[in-house]
C-alpha cells in the first residue's frame, strides 16, 4: 500500500522567509513518482512538480526548490522568500506501480499562510 | 490552451435530488480521474478512465455514485440519490497516459456540491 504523510499541519511565516514543507512517502514499488501541487484559496488544485524515483537530482524553479532524498524516503519542499502569494494548502503525491498504477495518493496537505 | 473543464461549478440540492457532474478533460489526455475532497477525508479518488474505460472504481463510496466517459471528451458523475454526506467538493483531472513519463494530472476548478 502506499502512503503519504506530511506531518506538518499547518505553517505561518512572516513575507520573506523561507519555508521548508515536509513529505514523506511510503511504497514497495521500486519505480514510482512524485508530485507537488497547491491549492490556494480560489480551489483549484494546481501541478508544481513531478519527480521520478530513478531520478534523484534536486530541482530549483525561481523560488521554489526540491529536495528528494530516496534513503529517507522523503521529498521536501522549500519556498525561499516566501510572498503573500504562496499562501495555500500543499499536497504531496505518490503515484507507484503495480495493481494500483495510476492511483495518486495525497497526503493530508499542509496549510501555509504568509503574513505581509 | 483551455485546462480542464467542469460543470457546473457550484450545486445546491435537495437530498433525494439526482446530481450530475459533468467534465472535459484536456484535448489528447488519455485518461481521466474523478475525486472527491472533503475536511474530513481529503482528497480521494473515486474512479479513473483510461481510453474511455472504466480501470478501478474502488474508491467509489457506494451504488448511488455511477460515472460514464462515453467519449474522450466527455465523463460523468451521477449521484442518485443525493445524500447530505455527499457534500464535498468534487474534482475531475486528466494525464496524457497512465504508465509513461507523461502522467502528471490536471486538475478542474471543481465541482461544490452541497446536499441540504
């Protein structure tokens, strides 16, 4: 079974600070694939990144950055110089093989609000 | 290029009432997912399509809930009949294919449901 749990309920930081979104996943599947995705206030669920097991390279897109680490199992996010913007609920992904290939599993989501 | 479409965006019924979801996934996605989100239980997958076809439906709560995708540009969700617990946002999403590197999801702005 796959699991995904980001224990961080929810965040508050003051604009400008960096902020750090933690995930931890949990599969058998050697091969398998993970995701990042917001949700701000207006809904809508909205795709940030895809990270693939066999890939463990670290990614930076502007301010968003992501560190995948296959020893610990975890996929971490981290917003530096965080903007009123970002306020939003995060969730984690998994998407592994096998019988359940295609089912994305989201963790409980992490609320983070920015402060101006 | 136009995201995913849902319709209507917003419901308010009466329980008993037959409720249906309507959703046009991206141009050329092959496969289509239908989820549900609530405080309570978060986001769950309900059902997926790939080409038009129904591969697992599990994680539909129970016999009042039916979806169709009689074409690719097309899908469905029906709740007959409605329940108060039936309450949550609904969400429809698409990926170009379900075992490629191409799989992240889509997702619609959503469906509100209220059930009085």
């Amino acid at each position: 079974a796959q699991k995904v749990t980001q224990a961080q309920t929810e965040i508050s930081v003051v604009e400008k600070e960096d902020v750090t979104l933690d995930c931890v996943y949990e599969t058998r599947d050697t091969t398998y694939y993970l995701f990042w995705y917001k949700q701000p206030p207006s809904g809508e669920l909205v795709f940030l990144i895809r990270r693939n097991s066999f890939d463990e390279q670290n990614e930076i897109s502007g301010r968003y950055s992501w560190n995948f680490q296959k020893s610990t199992s975890s996929f971490n996010f981290t917003i530096t110089a965080s903007q009123v913007v970002d306020s939003a609920v995060y969730f984690c992904a998994l998407l592994a093989g096998g019988t359940s290939y295609g089912k994305l599993t989201f963790g409980q989501g992490t609320i983070l609000t920015v402060h101006p | 290029d136009a995201g995913v479409i849902q319709s209507p965006r917003h419901e308010v019924t009466e329980m008993g009432q037959e409720v249906t979801l309507r959703c046009k996934p991206i141009s050329g996605h092959n496969s289509l997912f239908w989820y549900r989100q609530t405080m309570m239980r978060g986001l769950e997958l309900l059902i997926y399509f790939n080409n038009n076809v129904p591969i697992d439906d599990s994680g539909m709560p129970e016999d009042r809930f039916s979806a169709k995708m009689p074409n690719a540009s097309f899908s469905t969700l029906k709740i007959q009949p409605s329940e108060p617990r039936d309450s949550a946002v609904y969400f429809c999403a698409s990926s170009l294919a379900l075992a490629s590197r191409d799989h992240e999801q889509y997702f619609g702005p959503g469906t509100r449901l209220t059930v009085t």
